[in-house]
C-alpha cells in the first residue's frame, strides 16, 4: 500500500537568492521541472525519450559531482 503525496508537496520552494546554496538549489530545480516535462515514449521516436531521460541524469550526476567538489 502506497502513501499519497499531498500537492503542495509537489510544488518546489524558492531556493534561496544567493550564493552557492541559491544557484545549487535553482539549478536543481530548473532539472527537477525539465524532469516533470519529459515527454513519455512516441512511437514515431521511442528512443528519444531514454536519451533525453540520460541527458538530465547526467547534468543531474554532474551537479551532484561539482556540488561535492566545491562544498569539500
């Protein structure tokens, strides 16, 4: 039995308005709305939704790294 997610759950924050914790956080959810965008399998291109799907889960892996790197 899953649990139901109320909607303002869904609905994202302003992320704060400065320095790395702002950008990081916009920068999250400018991925998270293009995730939310993602148009599901055509039949004239089902291949184009998996390389957009590998597209954002690598800027999303490259965010996370620099994220890292810079919060050492």
């Amino acid at each position: 039995m899953s649990a139901v997610i109320p909607s303002s759950r869904l609905v994202p924050r302003m992320p704060p308005d400065a320095g790395i914790a702002g950008r990081l956080s916009g920068r999250l959810l400018d991925l998270a709305e293009q995730v939310r965008r993602l148009d599901p399998p055509g039949r004239c291109d089902p291949e184009q939704f998996w390389r957009n799907k590998t597209e954002l889960a690598g800027q999303i892996a490259a965010l996370a790294w620099d994220a890292g790197e810079r919060l050492r």
